[in-house]
C-alpha cells in the first residue's frame, strides 16, 4: 500500500469567528491517499490550533511512520484503524484522516457507499445547519440574508447574545441553534437559556467549559432547552460522562478519531438514550462526505464546511436547501480533485 498527502488552506467566505475572539480565514487542512492496487481511498483532517495538533504535525507523523504505514495489510477498516490508533497514540486527528482513507478504500473495494456497509438505509436523514460566526449585528444579519437556508447554527458567547438572536429572528422564520463554545457561566446560561427558549431556538450546543461537570449538572436540571455536549464528548470515554448532564452529544470525526470510534460512540450513545449530532471542523467536502454516510444514524447534523469555504477539493456531496445527497455510487461517494 502507497499513502499520498498534502497540506491545502481552504479559504473563508466570511472571517469565521466563535467565542473567545478566535478567528480565522482560512482553513488549513491534510488531505491523505491510501493507494492499493488500482483502488485509492480519501480522507481528511482539518488542524484546529486550540486542539494544538498542525497540518505539519500530521505530516511529521506520517513521515516518521511510514513505512510502517505502507507495510500494512489492508484488508478491512475496524483492523487498520487499530493499527494506526496504535502507530499514533497522541495524534487522533491523523487516525482519523487515515481511517477515513481506509473506510473510502474499502468501499470502493466492495463497490458500496459507507451506509450501505453499515447496513442503513437511505431515510430520515436530518438536513443540515449553515453556521453564522460572531460578527456584529448588522454583518450576521447581513449573511444570514444572503445565504437564505432552513436552519441556522449561530455562534455565540459575546455581551450582545440575546440581542444578536433577536436581531435574526426578526428577518427569519428559521429554525436556530445556538452554539455557545464554552463561552458562558452557569450563571449567564440559565436566563440566557430562558429568553432563547422564547426566540424559538431549538438547542444549546456547549454552553459551558467543558470540565465544569458540576455547573453542567445543575444546567441540566433547570435548562428549558436541550443541551448538547460538544468539547465536554470528544472521544468514546466522554459519552457515558455526558448522562446527566447533556441531552445529547456531538460527534466529531476529526477529535474522536475516526469513523470506525464513532460508530462505536452511536451505538453507545443511543444505549443511554442521548440525542446524537454530529459536526464539522471545516471539512471540505472529503470529510463532508464522511459525515454524510452517517446521516440515517443522527437527529442533527452541522456538515456545512464546503458552504462555507470558497473552495473545495471534491465532488459529489449535494447541498439542497438543508437535504444532503451522496452523488458517487461508492466509499465516500465523492471524485477529489486533487490530492
């Protein structure tokens, strides 16, 4: 087996801005290839610098493994990403690139879409969120009006919130989510919480810092929304945490790993009755395509890195007002561009 890579930054619409001030204008991102035989598998991992894990970080990674890499036996995903979980104890976002690959390749090899493999059906599949970062009033308006959608995710933990929602809720009859990153106190997030409820939001995605078990447990008592874990469930062992605490759990392929751990992390979550959401990191349309198999499993979705972006490294994931289509007839079922 030969593994291909290469770093590319993927650029912004809008300057993407989340609680803290963290901004960003482009995305930097690694794209990896696994070539077996005629057959070549895709994936992605997107560098978050609050995860303090660099494109360059995955590449030294690869280089300094990669024979070990390209001696490997492939002949299915589950055993290949053990192999590379092993290989990189400490770099979960390079796993989940290669695991990614490895699920692409062996679809491919099967000549079968990843849901097809995993047995699920093609229904119920939730639409996706688009994302508003933190702007002023005027400006989160303003793209909101120009990217006109049937859900909306916006970011928040600023002094302006509940006047920032107030402001959307005014030109949109949308459904909205709310994501604060960990940018609220108990004591802000209670009535903060409350005068959302009546702004007709649907859900509070991480409200606060994500060790703060004992405030999140008091939350979940008195919260009169849904509550959704996000850096509080970052990897398997954080989702039996969640009970009590969060309604429900977002998923990230980048931070959990991989494909193959998220698999295990529904199947967990749904055994203690959580809700499950799964989101992006800015994935262009590789990884979206990732998340998008996993569709017919989750009650939420936020996959809208390639709306976001103005450029994108592969074809064949559909974004129709919210509903999402796979176009490709296997693995990830999309055609990269380039590698």
């Amino acid at each position: 087996m030969k593994i291909h890579y290469k770093k590319h930054e993927l650029p912004f619409q809008y300057p993407f801005t989340i609680s803290n001030g963290r901004t960003k204008t482009h995305q930097p991102t690694l794209v990896v290839a696994l070539q077996l035989g005629n057959w070549i598998g895709f994936g992605e991992a997107p560098a978050i610098t609050y995860y303090n894990i660099s494109v360059e970080d995955m590449i030294a990674d690869i280089e300094s493994k990669k024979t070990y890499l390209e001696k490997f036996a492939f002949t299915d995903p589950e055993r290949y990403w053990h192999y590379v979980h092993h290989l990189f104890p400490n770099n979960p976002f390079l796993v989940c690139a290669l695991d990614m690959a490895g699920w692409d390749l062996f679809g491919k090899m099967e000549n079968k879409l990843l849901y097809e493999l995993w047995q699920t059906k093609w229904e119920n599949t939730p639409a996706t969120d688009y994302t508003i970062g933190i702007d002023t009033i005027e400006k989160m308006v303003s793209k909101m009006k120009a990217k006109p959608w049937p859900i909306y995710k916006i970011k928040l933990g600023t002094d302006e919130d509940i006047a920032i929602v107030k402001a959307l809720r005014e030109h949109t009859n949308a459904v909205l989510r709310i994501d604060a990153n960990a940018g609220w106190t108990l004591d802000e997030a209670i009535p903060k919480i409350a005068q959302l409820k009546e702004l007709g939001v649907e859900y509070i995605e991480q409200p606060l810092a994500k060790g703060n078990w004992s405030d999140m447990k008091i939350l979940f008592q008195k919260s009169a929304l849904p509550l959704i874990a996000d850096e509080s469930c970052v990897t398997e062992n954080d989702v039996e945490k969640c009970v009590g605490h969060f309604h429900g759990i977002n998923i990230k392929l980048t931070k959990c790993s991989g494909i193959t751990p998220a698999l295990r992390m529904i199947k967990n979550a749904r055994s203690l009755n959580l809700k499950v959401m799964m989101g992006s990191m800015n994935e262009c349309s590789i990884g979206s395509a990732a998340i998008a198999n996993f569709l017919p499993q989750l009650d939420y979705v936020d996959m809208d890195g390639p709306l976001l972006q103005t450029e994108d490294l592969a074809t064949g994931i559909n974004f129709d007002f919210g509903k999402v289509e796979i176009k490709g007839k296997a693995g990830l079922g999309i055609e990269v561009k380039s590698i």
